[in-house]
C-alpha cells in the first residue's frame, strides 16, 4: 500500500509486445517484420501510456531488392490529474514511412482532458488541444510544418477476465492550412492464454489529406500474433 501512494518510476507498469518476423528463402526470397507495442503505467494522481507499431517487409525474389513496407510508429502521452473527472496532458508522436518518403513526423502537443467513464472495467477519456505538426520528407524544400488542433478519446475496456481492447482516435485539422487535416486511430485487443503470454491484435491507421503528389492518403498497420506480457501482472 506504501508503495502504491509513492511509486518509482519503473513501478506499476503493464502492457505488452507481440513481435513477428518471418523469412524465405528459394524459390522466394523474402523476409517480414512487424512489432505491436503498448505499455501503462498509472498512479493515483498520473498516468503515462505509451505505444508502438512497426512493419517491415522486403521482397529479392527477382533478383533485384524491394522493399514492400517499412513504416515505425511510436508514442508517449502523458496525463496529470487537475481533480477527480478533469486532467491536463500532454503527447509526443513520431512517425516514420519509408514509402512516403516521410523521414520524419514530430508532433509535440498537449491540452485538457475529462475523464467521462471511470470504472473498474472502462475507463473512457475525452481530450481537446492543440499540437506543431513537423514533416521531414526526402528532396529538397519538401519540409513543412503546420499548427494544428487536436480532438480525440481513448478508451480501454475489458470484456471479461481474459480479453481486453485498448483504442484511441485523434483528429487533427490543420491551424495552418485551412481544409486540411490528419487522423490517427490506433487499437489493440488482447485475449490472455496464461497470466504472462496472450494473443495480440494491433491495428494502426494514420490518414493524411495532403500527402505529398503521387501518394496515397491512407496507411493501414495491422500485426498479430503471440503477446508476451511485460511489467506487473495485475
């Protein structure tokens, strides 16, 4: 109970990772990866979430390399209580698409948020902000940054003892630039086989109005596999 009321910093945490990576080579030559990544750590008065999505595929079968897929997306929010149903947060994103050439989205932001389900089996977030969208693209003069609002929830919910579905939304209407925006859904569900090992659904979706000429709109990240639970078991 002590160390609940004044916890470390690497106290407290859940979550887990489900990895896959496959290889072939032949007839085929081929090698895949994907990485699913979610991690809690919340307190009586704070909460810090963080995420990750990653796939990589690259086909040789022809001779000649290609690579099919390669997109990193990671994450931190962290939240403070103001009082029982308010909290104040703030974010970081970063994000990586290879077939975009986007070398690198930085989005920093923070704003408030209102706590509107609070249960032992849901808790559902309501937040509202502001973020400075950073884009780092291959060529020349090809960077542009942007202010933008933010909109979004997130909830996490456990069906029974053994499946759970953790899932945010953000929509993000550019300050800058008016009539364009960008939206961000990322959800895991997650169906337990023992205390320490589950199975894992990761589905991470980033759409963006304005890609650069020649590119399409929507990325789509969807990995599953064996979790391996990490941190306290609760």
């Amino acid at each position: 109970y002590e160390r609940s009321l004044n916890p470390g910093w690497l106290d407290q945490w859940s979550g887990g990772a489900d990895l896959g990576f496959a290889l072939t080579s032949g007839n085929s030559d081929t090698t895949n990866f994907a990485l699913g990544l979610a991690m809690t750590r919340e307190t009586r008065n704070d909460k810090t979430n963080i995420y990750a999505a990653s796939v990589y595929s690259r086909d040789s079968t022809t001779g000649d390399s290609h690579t099919i897929a390669n997109t990193i997306r990671a994450g931190v929010r962290y939240d403070r209580n103001i009082n029982r149903k308010w909290f104040g947060y703030g974010f970081v994103d970063l994000e990586h698409n290879g077939l975009q050439d986007l070398t690198l989205r930085l989005v920093p932001g923070g704003g408030i948020g209102y706590h509107a389900i609070r249960n032992e089996r849901t808790e559902l977030d309501l937040l509202g902000g502001l973020a400075w969208n950073r884009e780092y693209f291959r060529g020349d003069s090809n960077n542009r940054s942007s202010a933008e609002a933010q909109a979004g929830q997130t909830l996490s919910h456990r069906f029974n003892s053994r499946v759970t579905l953790k899932e945010q939304f953000y929509f993000f209407p550019n300050l800058s630039n008016g009539g364009e925006y960008r939206v961000n859904f990322d959800n895991s569900l997650v169906t337990d086989v023992t205390r320490r090992i589950g199975w894992q659904l990761t589905v991470s979706d980033r759409y963006l109005s304005n890609p650069p000429f020649g590119f399409e709109k929507n990325d789509l990240i969807l990995t599953t596999g064996l979790k391996i639970k990490l941190g306290e078991l609760k």
